[in-house]
C-alpha cells in the first residue's frame, strides 16, 4: 500500500458519498466533523458546488443549505469575485464551561457505553491495519502521534487524537470504519479537551500511539488492538471522572 493511499484514506471518507436518504444535517455533521479534525485545513478551498454535490451523492440544493449552516456555524467562510468559493475557518477552543455544558447532558452511563462502542472500533482498525498495511506505510500516523506531544492546548490535542483514530482506520483499509471514526469525533470528541489538557493524560496517550504504531508495524494484531482499545477507553474514564465531579 503507498503512503499517499494512507496519507488519503481519511480524506478519501471526508468526501466520499453520504448515505442517499441523506438530509442536510448528514452533510453538515461530515463536514464539520472534518474540519474540526483538521482533516480539511484552515484557510482550504473546498471543491466547487457542483463537484462537491457529485462527490457527496446529494443535489446541489441539499449541499448549499449544508454550506450555509457551516457558514452560520463559523466552519466556513465565502469569498466572491475570481479566487472565490467556500474556505475552511478552524474553529478556536470551545470555552471550558460550555463543554462542561455540554458534557452534562451525557450520562455516565451513556459515556460508557459510547467508550465501549469507540474502543471496540479503533480495535478492529488496529488488528485489521496490522493484517493490511506495510510497515513503510505508517508515516502519517506517526507524524500525527509526534504532533500530540508537541502540540499547545488542548483544543489542538483534541484534534490530534481523533485525527489519530481515523486515520487509523484509514490504515485498515476500511471507509466504513474511517466514516464511523468521524461520526464519533463529531458527537464527542470536543469533550476530550476537558482531559487532553493534563500533561499527564497526554503522555499516557502518546506512549499508547507509539506502542500501537510498532505493533501495527510488526504485524502483532493481538497486542495492536489491545492497545488501540486502551488509547480509547483510558481518556474516556477519565472524562466519566470529569461527568461526575459536576
């Protein structure tokens, strides 16, 4: 497998079709999902209307209603005039209190359940990539594991692991999987900002990618989807200790 068939997977997801009963919403959530990510980058033109309308499988008119919701949410900017077209707008770091908001209306409960489902994913990414993928095929995800410690804020931080996870899944092979990825970072994954920003939880999680890297690298199924399942479920607990302390 190139890397340019790893380096692509997870973009190859952003804009592959939605599902064709799709409404607007469908539309909005994969595209903001991916921009919160940093799959699509600040300051990047998207595709025209028309070839975005072909590549998502949905009609030009769902698609602008779609643009002009990302608009009103801030993901994206217009310019008029030669040059012009829609353009992503990172977002900056939601404030801490509208996540903790936020995260009240999740139950315990419920954030358990979605770190069982999350984990179970990103396991069978990891034990598939393992299966699939080349061991000089692995730039990307290494790259992404390196920016985690580097990175500032926990906005950042937050980025970078689901960024991770997709692109995990992206090794996999699996667009489904890829797609299951960004829908789950789009329904959670601002919320790990509220534990991404201990020093501690990030290293925790670094040492876990580059554990998981060499596992996928060395072919380990087994050990790879162990530790991709703890990349998951270890944050999580520690966001389910944040919902109770509320």
């Amino acid at each position: 497998m190139r890397q340019d068939q790893i380096d692509g997977g997870a973009r190859r997801a952003v804009f592959s079709p939605v599902d064709n009963r799709a409404r607007v919403d469908t539309v909005v959530r994969r595209l903001g999902d991916a921009i919160e990510l940093g799959l699509l980058a600040d300051g990047e033109q998207l595709p025209g209307e028309s070839e975005l309308a072909g590549q998502l499988g949905v009609s030009t008119v769902t698609l602008r209603e779609a643009l002009m919701a990302l608009r009103q949410q801030g993901l994206l900017i217009t310019r008029r005039g030669r040059g012009g077209g829609s353009f992503v707008s990172l977002p900056e770091l939601p404030a801490e209190e509208r996540l903790r908001t936020r995260l009240h209306g999740w139950s315990t409960e419920e954030l358990r359940d979605l770190g069982d489902h999350w984990a179970a994913l990103s396991g069978a990414a990891a034990r598939l990539a393992a299966q699939r993928t080349e061991p000089e095929d692995l730039s990307q995800l290494r790259r992404t594991a390196a920016e985690l410690i580097r990175a500032e804020g926990a906005a950042a931080c937050s980025r970078l692991y689901g960024r991770f996870h997709v692109e995990l899944a992206a090794a996999a092979q699996s667009a489904r999987l890829t797609r299951e990825q960004l829908a789950l970072q789009g329904e959670v994954g601002a919320l790990l900002c509220l534990v991404l920003a201990d020093d501690s939880c990030r290293e925790e999680v670094a040492d876990r990618q580059r554990g998981l890297i060499s596992a996928v690298q060395d072919g380990d199924h087994a050990t790879a989807g162990t530790l991709a399942e703890r990349c998951v479920r270890e944050p999580v607990a520690r966001l389910v200790a944040v919902r109770l302390a509320l």
